[in-house]
C-alpha cells in the first residue's frame, strides 16, 4: 500500500509516483486523503491507473474536494484555493474521467469530496450500459459517502446502474442526508424476484441466444474480431410448492444482481416508513447480504 495522507502533491510527485509503483508491481492500493488535488492532477492520476502495467486496484481519493488551481496554504476562506467548476454540464468531471478510463480498479472510495448531482449522473453513466463501450465492468465497491447529492438524484442514478450492472458488489451512501423514499425504490433493484410462469419461456429462449452469443465470442476473440454485444440476462430460479387444493406448481423467480452484497445507507434522515421495504429487502437477498442502517 502507497498512503499520502495530508501531502500537498504537484505533478512532478505524480510523475515519480508512478515510477515507484511500476517498479514495485506488489503495490495494489494507493490511498490518496487530504491532499488537495486539482483537476488536472486527477487527470494525470486517470492516465496513470490506465496504463496496462498499473498494478493499482484500491484507489481512495477521501476529503478531496478538485481545485482548479494547486492549493496554497492562507487563512480559513480567503480566496486563494478556488474548487475547479466544469465550463457545463456536458464536460466530463474528474471523477467520472476515472471510473471510465481506470478499468484495473475494483475498489473507488470518494468520500467528502465534494461531489454534487452531476458527478453521480456521470459515474452512474459509465457504471451503466448507457456508457456503451466505455461501461466500466471491473468496479466492486464505489463508496460516495458524505457528498452533496439530492436524493432524487440518488434514487435515479444508481436505479439505472443497478438494472444494467453486474459487478458491483458494494455502494456506500452514508451521511448523504438521505430520506426514506430515496432509497426505498434502491431496496427492489436485487433479490429474489418473483417472475411470472407465462413469460419463462420466452425469457428461457432469450437465455439461449445469449449462451449462443457468448460462444460466437469465443470465436470471434480468438481471431481477434470485433465481438458481439452480449445481453444482460440474470439467473432464473424455479421451485416446486403445493397449492390450497395439494396440487403441485412451480414457482419462479428471478435473481437479480446475486452479486450485489452491501449496501450502506448508514447516517442518513431514513425512518420507520421504510420499514417493511428494507424487511422485505432482507428476505429476498442471500445470507451474507449486508445492510448498514446505524445512525438513522
């Protein structure tokens, strides 16, 4: 692990940086807190975890809010360290810049750091299939704790990465100032969901073409040919019960993100109307399933 922790960086140290840990391939975290980054410092640090022989997996970049220009130490609010703002909204942000370009990283901590609607609307793009191409398909944990969202925002955003991602695994939503039915619709997005017997055969057919597709892959791979988008597709699940009358009939279900395993929405605004969605969440997901509610 490589930790700079209260360092005031420039791009010169990144530039050694990346030599440190090219050399030392065994290197697989770098957490990065407190070190007042700029935006094209964030820049550097994406081309650098681009690169194919970048060993970095576990980037952390916590209480970095982006200035436009390096920071200078003065007095608590004088104007000399300004936070670097986008020209509009179409200009792709820092954040988003690395979680698009750095497809090595699994883990992405990004607490307090100043995140607002459009960073998350563009992070949540490039985790979803709305990113084409460029959908990052290597990340497992995003923690976006304590960053300036609106919870319409939250509930959009990562309902659609939750409907077209599949690696996942954590998504860390603390002391967002998050009410109930904010995150009440994000409580149906995984599970055991039930599917109705009429339409199995149709979605078995849909299965089949994608294994097809998946195979014609293979091939077009090994000869090094463009391959085919494959379809998202999750797992379906039957199991025979009896009815009132004794007669046995299959149920069905479909499991929705079986990958997906935490979800902490700890030190929000969330009360006792959300409840029965959160026992309902329970119910459908595996054992090892985790929720963090502490602090509501």
């Amino acid at each position: 692990m490589l930790n700079f922790y209260k360092y005031r960086l420039d791009c010169n140290t990144l530039k050694v940086m990346q030599l440190s840990i090219n050399q030392q391939s065994v290197i697989q975290t770098l957490k990065l807190s407190n070190n007042g980054l700029t935006h094209g410092q964030i820049t550097q640090l994406s081309t650098i975890l681009s690169a194919d022989n970048c060993p970095i997996q576990n980037l952390f970049i916590d209480w970095n809010p982006v200035y436009a220009d390096p920071f200078k130490a003065g007095p608590v609010g004088s104007d000399e360290n300004k936070l670097w703002v986008a020209a509009d909204e179409s200009v792709v942000g820092p954040f988003a810049q690395l979680v698009r370009d750095a497809k090595k990283l699994q883990v992405l901590f990004l607490r307090h750091s100043g995140l607002c609607d459009n960073d998350l609307q563009q992070i949540s793009k490039m985790l979803s299939s709305e990113a084409g191409a460029q959908q990052n398909k290597t990340l497992k944990v995003i923690d976006l704790s304590h960053n300036n969202f609106t919870g319409k925002c939250v509930n959009s955003c990562l309902k659609n990465v939750f409907e077209t991602n599949r690696t996942l695994e954590y998504v860390g939503l603390a002391k967002n100032n998050l009410q109930s039915g904010d995150v009440q619709p994000l409580l149906k997005a995984f599970g055991r969901q039930p599917f109705p017997a009429e339409n199995v055969p149709a979605y078995q057919l849909k299965i089949k073409e994608r294994d097809a597709i998946l195979e014609k892959n293979k091939k077009l791979k090994a000869s090094k040919k463009p391959e085919e988008v494959v379809p998202l597709l999750d797992a379906l699940e039957s199991k025979l019960s009896k009815d009132d009358q004794g007669t046995e009939v299959t149920n069905w279900w479909l499991l929705v993100n079986p990958q997906f395993k935490h979800l902490n929405i700890c030190l929000n605004q969330i009360d006792d109307s959300a409840q029965e969605d959160i026992e309902f969440a329970l119910s459908i997901t595996p054992d090892d399933f985790c929720m963090t509610l502490s602090g509501n």
